[in-house]
C-alpha cells in the first residue's frame, strides 16, 4: 500500500516508519509538511502524494494544557481529524486515527477492562477532544480504523512532553533523589514499537472499526515505576502519592484499563504482557 503517516517523528510515529517502511511505500510527514488543522494543506497532501491510507499521529495530548487552550485543543484533536476524514472520503482513502483511554472516567469502583461497546465518559477536555475525533472519523468515513491507546512510551521519547515515564523515573533514580508516584490511577502502559506492529498487522485487513490496543495486564503508576527500577537494576527511595498531590490541572480516571476484545475477535491480538514490553523496551534503548 501507499501509506502516508503524519506525525513521523513523534514516540509512535518513529516506530511506524521503522515497521511500515520495509513491506510498504510509505511516506513519512511531519508538521513541516502538512497542517491538519488547514484542510487546504490536507487537500495539497493529498493530491501530491496520492495515498491508500493516511495514518495520523498528530494530536494535542498535554493533558493538563489542554484544560486552558481548549481552542487550539479542539483544532487539532477534533477539526483535524474532521479534515482528514473528508479529505480520505473525497480521495477514496482510507483513515487511521488514535484515541485514548482518556475516554473513559472509571471511577475506583470499577475492577473490570474496558471494552469497545462500553459507554464514554470523558472526564477532562484531552478525553472529550478525542471522543469527538473519534465520532467525526466514524461520522464522516467508512473506511476508519480507530485504535484507542493508553500509557504510550517509546525510546523515540514523546515530542510534546520531554522524554516518557520510563525515561522520567530512570532518571530521577540516576539523580538519587526521593521518588513519588500516584497509586491510585490504573491503567495498561504500552510499549510504542508493540502497538506499531499492531497497528501495521490491522491496516492489512479490511476489518475498519473501533480497537482498543494496549499490553497486556493493568498497573498502577506506582507499580509501572517499581517494575521499571526492578527491571533496571535501581532501588531508589519510592514512595505512593495520590491523584491531585501534584497540582494537576485535569482530572485522570482513576480507572481506565482497556481489553483489546475487538483485536481477539478478529484474531490478531499480539499485544503481550506489559511486564514483557517493558523488559524489551529496556533492552532496545540499551542498544540504542
């Protein structure tokens, strides 16, 4: 296929090139060369590169910004992926847009995965921005594969976030310093060059819908972190924290694990434990 993926250089993205690159004719793009939010500047991709599919990775994902720009929020999350959506429908494309386990608001009364046919309850502007993508995709587009992800870390690091949680906490235990780490939100941290491959053996098929695509297993923040320092060979001084004790602008679900139910049922969950990816994503930054 011709693929072209925006967002080439982001966490996700880097890892796209490296799998898609060898068994298909991609074209990498990055904010250089196209402005989700300027439907002239979809159009002008569009018609230059003459895509099957258009993966996009570009997303306004500082959860606790997003809360004050709400504008510039909406422009990327909901009005770009509006662009590309009628842009693919006009062009007979079709779309790959990602979302969030931000859609979800569990509460800490809820023990049990999410699934796809579950209900959306965003809880702060990021997951309400993304739900609408969302909708608009589907609304607008047949031919859509939507992949909900959560916890996202790749040794590209996250462009609009200085680095991942992995690479925060090492360094922080290279520093020697306390650590501090909320317990009481649970979720599935996702190791990026996973989900590409993922990603890259959906976009195959024919099989268009909403996924939910993360590791396997749940933990909480606090658990992800002791598991990276025992992984790493670090004991630094650990300690719980909870929700709000660091100021944060948005409100997280405290519960927002997701079951890839929709990937088993068309048989090609290879998603694997998160304790597993971990393990790989250490020895990849190693090498690198």
């Amino acid at each position: 296929m011709k693929v072209a993926l925006i967002g080439a250089n982001g966490q996700l993205g880097s890892d796209l090139v490296r799998v898609l690159q060898p068994v298909h004719n991609l074209t990498p793009l990055t904010h250089a060369d196209v402005e989700v939010t300027d439907p002239e500047s979809v159009e002008t991709m569009m018609r230059r590169y003459e895509p099957d599919i258009v993966l996009n990775m570009a997303a306004f994902h500082k959860v606790d910004v997003c809360e004050d720009e709400i504008e510039q929020t909406f422009a990327v999350n909901v009005y770009g992926v509006r662009n590309l959506a009628l842009a693919c429908r006009a062009h007979d494309m079709a779309l790959v847009h990602m979302s969030t386990d931000y859609v979800f608001g569990g509460d800490n009364a809820r023990t049990t995965p999410y699934v796809e046919t579950d209900p959306p309850a965003p809880i702060n502007v990021y997951g309400i921005s993304k739900l609408a993508g969302e909708y608009l995709a589907r609304y607008i587009l047949d031919r859509c594969f939507i992949f909900r992800v959560a916890g996202l870390y790749g040794v590209a690091g996250s462009s609009g976030k200085g680095g991942n949680f992995v690479e925060l906490m090492l360094r922080l235990a290279r520093g020697g310093k306390d650590i501090r780490v909320v317990d009481d939100q649970r979720t599935t941290p996702t190791y990026t060059m996973d989900l590409a491959r993922q990603i890259t053996a959906v976009i195959g098929t024919e099989h268009y819908g909403l996924y939910h695509a993360t590791s396997q297993g749940d933990c909480t923040w606090y658990e992800f972190a002791a598991e990276i320092f025992r992984q790493g060979g670090f004991s630094p001084n650990l300690s719980r924290a909870r929700t709000g004790d660091f100021g944060e602008n948005a409100t997280r679900p405290a519960y927002s694990v997701l079951e890839n139910k929709a990937l088993q049922e068309i048989g090609i969950d290879i998603m694997r434990p998160w304790q597993e990816a971990l393990a790989a994503y250490l020895e990849e930054r190693m090498q690198e």
